[in-house]
C-alpha cells in the first residue's frame, strides 16, 4: 500500500467539514497538514487492519516512517479544476466530529519549513526532522454530494465527572453515569467573526452577547413578548450578520447548548470567553449565568413561558410578564 493512501486512511481522523472561503473566520482543524520527514526508527512490523468501509486487511507490512501529520484548518484562497479550466467553489456546509475519510492532495509551501519534533507514538519516542510539507488532506464523505443536515448529531451533555450519592467525585470508570458514558456527540462549536457561534451538531447559528450596552448585551432584560417585538425585530431590521431570520429559540434548542459539565454560566468556552466591560461581540462572547426566555409557551399554566436557567443548566417556566434574559437564533428545520 503507497504511503500517501496509508495517511489518508488511517491516521486519526478529526471532524467533517467542507469550507468556503466566504467564511475564513470560521475554521476548526479538520484536515490533515502532512509533511514528509526523516525518522531515526527503521521500523519492520506486521499489523492486521479494519475499515467499516473496506472491511479487514490481514498481513499487512509495515516500514519506515513518511509522514508526520498534523491537525489543520484551511481558508480557500483559490481553486480551479485545470483539466476543465473553470474555477470550483468549495462546498458551505459543516458536519460535526466524527470519523472521516480523507482525501490527501499534493501540497508545497513556501519555506521557512517547521523546526525538528519531539514526538511519541506506540513505537517510541523520538525526534522527527527534515520537515517538508507533502499532502494536505481533506474531509471526505462516500457518495455524491450530501446535505447539511445528514451530519446533524444529537448533542452530548458536556458532562465528564461522576459523583456518589453524596456528591463526592468518584471514578467514572464503568460507573454508567453520563460521565462515562458521554453519549451523543461531542459539543462542537465555531465561531463565524460575525458576533455569531454555529452549533456544528444541530446546525443552528447563534447570536453572541457582549458587555457594551447595545442589543446585544448579556445584561439587558426583556418581557416575553418585547423579546419578540423588540429584541428579535431589533435584530431583523438592522440585518444582524447578514439575516433576516433571526427568532427566539424554542426550549429544546434553548437547552442544547447547555454544558452539563460547567455551571456559573453552564455553556462551553465557545459561549464564555474574553467577556470584560466594553467587549463586543466581534472581541468575546458572553453568557449571564441566569434564566434565559425561550419561544415555548408552558401548555400546562399558558401564562408562563419556559426559560433556561444558565447558571445550573436546566429548564423551567416563567411568568411571561417578568423580566429574563434573551440570545437569538436561526437556522433548524
């Protein structure tokens, strides 16, 4: 087997995406940046090998090292396909991790080429050097062409502690507590540079709050229907990011982009970082550790709405004539 397809099938894959350059600010690293390299360990071994897509491959040798591969993400600066002569525009979607297929390119960059690696893997430890860009390779998924929404996963909790019936931390090994087994898919978020996060499970595009006084601060509370009338129509008017469809989350959305693992706010960095007095939503992202309006009236007792409560992470209704709380969203479907 040639090394370039050994690379692309077998070292670890990230996540699935597909990047425009239209959107150079919301990159993860998932593609593969490989470089050939001068390994000191002539390595001489057998490994038995399995693929869900092509199944088990038995008795296969394996040599000296070539590449050094590492995570990476890409801003299409052009592309053109020269056999047809016309340009080719990446494709605009994004899927969450999970493993993928690659597909690995012919790559050269300009010098200067990245210094000697101390790097560890099941064969030892040793010192990589002669680094030269060879491949870049990028997510792939089988068949044609597929929508965003075949990769929408239902989130994880962010959960990864387990605690005793007393509250004390205990080993989540083999406890079957969400801490152990972490079920769903991992919470995955990108910012787009717009003063918006995207959910790349759900595919929902959030609004991110700011300390600095305009609509968008964390800080500034709503009677339900003005969440409507006049934070979401606030948004709408003035385009906000580029849309006209900005809403109010209904609760089960709402919810999703709770972190079960953190409290005091209970969200993932994505939505708690760099959040000082006077920041924008462009320069941090803020989330007030409090009860957040949701769309979804309460059918039980209709003069309440439900609310997500970020300072514990949890659900629960709410006068609708109070003041809460409010982050906007759009996309779903």
């Amino acid at each position: 087997m040639k090394w370039s397809l050994w690379a692309a099938r077998y070292l670890v894959a990230l996540a699935l995406s597909m990047t425009p350059a239209t959107r150079a600010a919301a990159q993860v690293p998932d593609h593969l940046e490989c470089y050939k390299i001068r390994d000191p360990l002539k390595l001489a071994g057998i490994v038995d090998l399995n693929s869900p897509q092509f199944g088990r491959e038995t008795g296969c040798k394996v040599s000296a090292a070539k590449l050094f591969c590492v995570p990476a993400s890409k801003v299409v600066v052009s592309a053109v396909n020269k056999a047809a002569g016309t340009p080719i525009t990446p494709l605009s979607f994004w899927a969450p991790p999970a493993p993928a297929d690659r597909i690995c390119y012919k790559m050269k960059c300009p010098r200067p080429t990245p210094p000697d690696q101390q790097v560890t893997d099941q064969f030892g430890t040793r010192v990589l050097s002669n680094l030269r860009p060879s491949l870049l390779c990028t997510p792939a998924v089988p068949g044609p062409t597929p929508t965003p929404d075949a990769f929408h996963g239902f989130p994880a909790t962010g959960q990864m502690t387990c605690w005793d019936t007393s509250g004390t931390v205990i080993s989540c090994t083999g406890a079957g507590q969400d801490g152990d087994t972490r079920a769903g898919a991992t919470l995955t978020y990108v910012d787009n540079g717009d003063g918006t996060i995207t959910d790349l499970n759900t595919g929902l595009t959030w609004e991110k709050k700011s300390v600095d006084g305009t609509i968008h601060d964390r800080d500034t509370t709503y009677v339900w229907s003005n969440a409507f009338t006049i934070f979401i129509a606030g948004l709408n008017t003035t385009s906000f990011a580029g849309h006209t469809d900005w809403r109010l989350p209904n609760a089960k959305e709402l919810q999703s982009i709770m972190n079960y693992e953190n409290t005091n706010p209970s969200v993932a960095p994505a939505f708690n970082t760099a959040c000082l007095p006077g920041c924008t939503v462009l320069t941090c992202s803020c989330t007030k550790a409090a009860d957040h309006w949701s769309a979804t009236t309460n059918a039980n007792v209709p003069v309440n709405a439900w609310r997500g409560d970020f300072f514990a992470g949890f659900i629960r209704p709410g006068d609708k004539t109070g003041g809460n709380f409010v982050r906007a969203v759009r996309g779903g479907g």
